[in-house]
C-alpha cells in the first residue's frame, strides 16, 4: 500500500531515538535535574518529526514505523562517525515547530522583515544583465575590493583583495573551509561555549581535539585564569565569536588583548567569527586582528545575512594573510568552488551602502531589543545583558520547569512562543539548563505580541 509521506507509527509504538542531542548527552543533562532515569524525548521533539497513526489504517504487513526523513526500521538512518553524534539543527527543529503550533518564532535568527532594495535591485540587474556562469573561485573581484575596502574602514587593516579574502556561502561554510583547511586531526582547538552549533559538528569533521572554556553568567567573562591553563604549544587554534551568539556579549579590548597574548607566546591561530559586528550597541566591536601582532595568526570570519537582513542569501568570507588563506580557499575551492555570482555583485553594493545604512540599522535594532528586554523583564525572567547580536539570553527558572527544553517545549505548546534551548550550545548541556535564548530580529508588532502571550500565559511558580 501507499503510505503516507508523514510518518507512520502504530499507537502503541514510541519513538525515543530523534533528538538532536546523543542519548549520552541527554543522560547527562538530566540526570542532575530530577529525573533519575533515561529522559523520555520531549514530546515536542517527537511530535515535530513523527505524528501518530491513530487515524491512519496500517495493515499488519506495513513496517511499524517509517519517520519523516524515510527511515525504517531496516533501513536505519546512515551517516558517518565523524557526524552520528549530531541531529537535525536546533534552528531547523524550532522553526518547523513554530509553523505547527502556531507559535511566534524568536527562536532561530532570521529577520521576519526583508532586506534593502538598493541591495535587491543589484542582483536582479545582475541576473539581467547575465552574470549567471560560475563566479571566480575565491570571489568576484568586485566584492572581494568591497570587503577589503569594508574591513580597512572598520579596522584600519589593508588587506590585498585578491590575495587576502575568499568569499563562501555565508559564514557557516567559511567556518568549515578555515577548519577543513587548516587543522589537522587531532589538533587542539579551543572553543568558548556556549557556542554556535556549526562549530562542534565542523570541529567533528576536522578530526580536531576540542577543547572547551565555559563563559558564564551574568556577564559570561573571559576565565582568563582557565584560558591560560588550557592554552600551550599543542593548541593549534581558538575559535572565538563576538559579538556573541548566543550570549550577545562582546569581548572587550581587555580580553582581547589576554587573548593575542597567548596566541602569539604559544603560536596559536585565532578564528574570529565576526558577524554580527554591525548589531554592536553597548560597546564598540573590535575585530582582535586589528590587535598588534594578531593578523598574520587570525583569521576573521563574517558574512552579509545579519547586516542586509538577507539571511537566505549565503554569502560570507574569510579574511587572512596569504600564508593562512591558502588553506581556507584550498578547502573552499573542494567544498563549494565558487558562490552565487549575482548575489556577489550585489552584495559589493551592499558593503559600500553609507555609514547612515549602519546607523539606521543599529537604531532600528536597538528599539527592537529595548522592546524584547524591557518586555521579558515584565514577565518576570531574569535577563542576561546583551551588549550585541540580536540575541539575549535570559534563566527560564522562575517558572519552576526543570530544564531548558522542558521550558521550550511548555513556551511553545502552551504559550505560543518559540525560543531556543541553550543547553545545544555547550559541550556539557547540563550547563545550559537554565538558559533560553530569544532574538528581537523581528518587527515591532511581533515583539510585542510574543511578550504579550507570556505576560497572559506564563504564570512563575
Ligand atoms: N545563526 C542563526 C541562529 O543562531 C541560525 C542559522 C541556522 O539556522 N543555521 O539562530
């Protein structure tokens, strides 16, 4: 018989196997929480990806479970060790669960407003005008002057176009090729987390040794103390992020500056994650290759989905000297070879928008964070300060729900809201447990309404 592309399982049947964190993980996370046993999947996991057949007539010849993504049980989901460990994104899961509940999605960062014309009307001329065939492998020359004319306004470096950038598909795959490129397995790289997922899966893919630094609340600080304790001749690199995600803290020049000091004492490359450098509002950014001695060992990583609200477009770079973005353009050049030639060019006319672009933009933003911080505070979370991104990360506690997802999933199905677990984000999810991230890149009227469901549905205990 045909069966449905849904998932097919037979009432009795429980699925306990689709999460996006290993078992052992989850063991992990709950076990210091109350529970003594193995966590049973949320049911609001299970019931984004699988939905019960009770009204569904499956015949005794049918497998007794087929998931969404076609698995059965003789045919079991594939991957390889390097990335068994990992599930469906946590982006991808919450933003799935908004749409079917209905919830009002400040989970996964994408603007709900679209990005600017004068940007737009670049590459639809671009597509006219037949830039269509394969862009050069390491950038259109256009953009690559754009960029390079952007990061020496912003940093005061000049960097050789042609030989010092390579445009990616969005910073995620500028992340993959620096690490694909540049660390070896079993090399040592440092992470801060929490983290941005990609990090961990990619740091998997490399082979690479991770070793991890925990920033905590309130102010999520450097541990410059356990920095310098983890930090010797065999770390290869430290992967830092800043402004933050999902923290929104922002390293100040006095970390930075502990930073640089042991890379350059214990010859250590740092791979700086820099996207959302335009959504700084508390403090300055400051890009830690600028810091003396700190270039020729960096490489810094940005891209335009933050800046231009234009997200879905993929389009990111690394900037390096030419001894270290060899190997990122190398792995590049075997990942993707080259990016989507229109949205290049346009994205060159949207590096060069006017310093009033930047300033609307943060103006813009910082009405809309003052409208999500203000209005959690109201329904009585305890709010983390977030000095950039378009994150803020608050403790979920005062509502008595035992752990992050046990909060998100009750925010979701009986609030009408989505946020992110953070627990996804360290090593040690346990270490998240008690924290959830919200994002304000949406309009106003969004914002306020999310706040408006908690403040009516969220009752603290
Ligand atoms: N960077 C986005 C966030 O943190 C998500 C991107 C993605 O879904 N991979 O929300």
């Amino acid at each position: 018989m045909l069966l449905p592309s849904c998932i097919i399982i037979r009432p009795s049947f429980r699925i306990t196997t689709t999460f996006y964190k290993p078992s052992s993980h989850w063991r992990h996370h709950i076990v210091p929480i109350n529970h003594s046993r193995r966590l049973s999947v949320p049911t609001f996991i299970n019931s984004a990806s699988i939905s019960t057949a009770s009204s569904t007539t499956v015949e005794d010849h049918t497998p007794s479970v087929m998931a969404q993504d076609g698995s059965t049980p003789h045919h079991p989901l594939q991957v390889a060790k390097r990335l068994e460990k990992f599930k469906t994104t946590i982006f991808t899961q919450m933003s799935s669960l908004a749409i079917e509940h209905g919830a009002i999605n400040l989970g996964q960062g994408f603007p709900n407003f679209d990005g600017p014309d004068f940007v737009k009307d670049v590459a639809i001329q671009a597509i006219k005008d037949g830039k269509n065939q394969y862009a050069r492998g390491f950038g259109v020359p256009d953009l690559n002057s754009a960029i390079a004319a952007r990061f020496h306004k912003d940093t005061g470096l000049t960097v050789d176009p042609e030989k010092e950038i390579t445009v990616t598909s969005g910073c995620t795959e500028a992340i993959a090729a620096t690490i694909l490129g540049l660390i070896n397995p079993g090399d040592e790289v440092i992470v801060f987390a929490p983290f941005y997922d990609s990090y961990e899966a990619t740091l998997s893919m490399a082979g690479a040794k991770i070793t991890c630094i925990t920033l905590r609340p309130p102010d999520f600080s450097l541990p410059i103390e356990e920095l310098k304790s983890k930090v010797s001749k065999n770390t290869r690199a430290i992967l830092m992020n800043t402004p933050h995600n999902p923290t929104g803290k922002m390293f100040t020049r006095e970390e930075l500056g502990q930073i640089a000091s042991l890379c350059i004492e214990n010859d250590v490359l740092v791979f700086s994650d820099e996207v959302y450098d335009k959504l700084s509002f508390e403090m300055d950014h400051i890009s830690i290759a600028s810091l003396p001695g700190m270039y020729e060992r960096t490489v810094t990583l940005n891209s335009l989905g933050k800046t231009f609200s234009l997200t879905g477009w993929k389009i990111g770079w690394a900037i390096a000297p030419t001894h270290l973005i060899w190997g990122v353009k190398q792995a590049h050049s075997y990942l993707t070879f080259a990016t989507s030639t229109p949205m290049q060019y346009a994205a060159a006319a949207a590096l060069r928008a006017p310093d009033s672009y930047y300033e609307e933009l943060r103006k813009d933003y910082k009405a809309k964070k003052e409208i999500l911080v203000e209005g959690l505070k109201s329904v009585g979370f305890n709010v983390y300060p977030s000095s950039g991104t378009y994150f803020v990360v608050v403790d979920h506690t005062p509502f008595g729900l035992p752990n992050d997802v046990a909060f998100c999933e009750y925010l979701i199905k009986e609030v009408g809201v989505v946020a992110i677990p953070t627990s996804v984000f360290y090593l040690d999810p346990s270490e998240g447990k008690n924290l959830v991230r919200f994002t304000f890149c949406k309009d106003e009227e969004t914002l306020r309404n999310a706040v408006g469901r908690m403040k009516e549905r969220l009752a603290r205990k």
